[in-house]
C-alpha cells in the first residue's frame, strides 16, 4: 500500500513540476536578486527551484492596495520561504494557503492586556505577519529593501515563515515541532541562554550580527535567527556558535560553509 501511495504521489508532483516549472531566465533573474542564495551549490539550488515550484502550485497569492503580484515577485517570495525547509519539507507550511502582499508597511491595531487586567489599544507598523492558519502577510517594499543584500540580516520573508515552523506544534514560544521530548528540553536549554545573552547585548547597546527587534520575545528570537542564518551564516555563527549549530541540526544545512 505505501508503495502504491509513494507512486502515486511521485506521479503527481511530477505533472505539477511540469505545469509550473519556472523558467530558466525568470530563475536566473531570482538568483541574480538574491545573492545569499546565489551562493549555493547546484545542487540545492535545483533543489530549491523544485520546491519553489511546488510550493506556488499550493499558495494563494493576492496583492493588496493595487499591487499585481505577477510572476517574478511570487517566485522571489517562494525561493526565499523554501530556503529553511530546503532538507525538511513543505509538509509545515500545509497549514495555510493565502499570501497577500502589500505595497509598503502596514499599519494594524493591537491589544493588550496588563497584569492588572487593563486592556491597551495601540496602532502597530509591520512589514509582515504569520498567523495560525494564514493568510500570511509582507510587506513588498520591506522584501526587496532587505532580501537583496547579503550583507544584512534582514529578511521579512524567512522571518515570518520561521514563524510558521515556530507554530507547527500550536505554540509561538521560539521552539519548533522536535523528534522527542530530549531534543525540546536540549533545544528550550540552548535558546533561553542564548536569548538572555543576546538581551543583555541588546540592553548594553553593543553591535550584534542579528536584529535587535529578536530581543522583544523568544519566538521573535527565533525569527531574527533564522534570518541570519540563512543570510550572514558565517557572522552568526561567530557570535552565537552553539545556537548557530543547533539551527545547523534543525535545517539540516550549514551555509557558513558555502
């Protein structure tokens, strides 16, 4: 039976493969964009291409404000989301299907409640945003500010979709779904250190490789990680070696090498 199965959905991702392949020159021009990715090796980037593919066959894009996704921005958007999942899979990005992409920052109201029980409403600016069951928001003026440079770990959509992989077990707390409960209490150990390390850095105003915008809670840690990772890998893993290799093990990938 699982054979069967294993065919069939070989079959499948063969004809979608071929009804939305991506052009050589519109991938080319995607690679020439995004020189963190342009960087790797051949054969993760066919890799990649592959699951870029896949990935626009299974997502929703809609432009907001007049913007007209066409098809170069959709396949900016889905080289930079299949980046962290490159040896894991888009199994975790099943859980949502709508992408809308806005011309510029958007500005949201929020809510929050005090120890005291106290509701507060204030207006929040954001260039993106992941939320349980989508649709996923960005910010186009943001991706194309911070994805074209390798220089600068800023990257709004590996950000919002190491969101997404956060939220795989229910839970935004900077700790994605894990093989045991081993590998979660080694993984809570190493993160909460590294968050409280990267606070103190932060408080101090001393230069760090990653955003300061991680040192508002650990499940944004997590995010501005990821960024830097996937962007400046080898200056991360100068400046947090333990976490850089823990998400090493977690990605399945070590771009500090390329």
């Amino acid at each position: 039976m699982k054979r069967l199965l294993d065919r069939w959905r070989a079959h499948r991702e063969a004809r979608v493969l071929e009804r939305r392949a991506i052009p050589d020159d519109l991938w080319a021009l995607t690679l020439a964009r995004l020189p963190f990715l342009a960087r790797r090796a051949d054969e993760d980037l066919a890799r990649l291409r592959k699951l870029a593919s896949l990935f626009l066959d299974e997502k929703e894009f809609t432009g907001a404000g007049g913007l007209v996704v066409d098809d170069s921005m959709a396949v900016y958007i889905a080289a930079q989301a299949c980046l962290p999942v490159l040896h894991i899979g888009l199994e975790p990005y099943r859980s949502f299907v709508g992408i809308v992409v806005h011309p510029d920052e958007v500005q949201v109201q929020r809510e929050v409640v005090d120890d005291d029980g106290v509701v507060h409403v204030y207006d929040d600016v954001i260039s993106g945003e992941a939320v349980a069951g989508g649709p996923m928001m960005l910010s186009w003026h943001d991706l194309t500010e911070g994805a074209a440079t390798a220089e600068q770990a800023y990257n709004v959509v590996i950000h919002e979709f190491a969101h997404v992989l956060d939220m795989g077990d229910g839970d935004s707390d900077g700790v994605p779904p894990l093989p045991s409960a081993r590998a979660r209490d080694d993984w809570i150990a190493v993160i909460d250190a590294e968050y409280e390390r990267f606070c103190e850095t932060v408080d101090n105003d001393a230069e760090t490789v990653l955003d300061p915008y991680g040192a508002t809670s650990v499940d944004e840690f997590f995010a501005v990680a990821a960024e830097s990772f996937f962007v400046t890998p080898k200056e991360m893993r100068a400046e947090h070696p333990v976490l850089y290799e823990m998400l090493a093990r977690y990605f399945q990938q070590d771009p500090a090498t390329y």
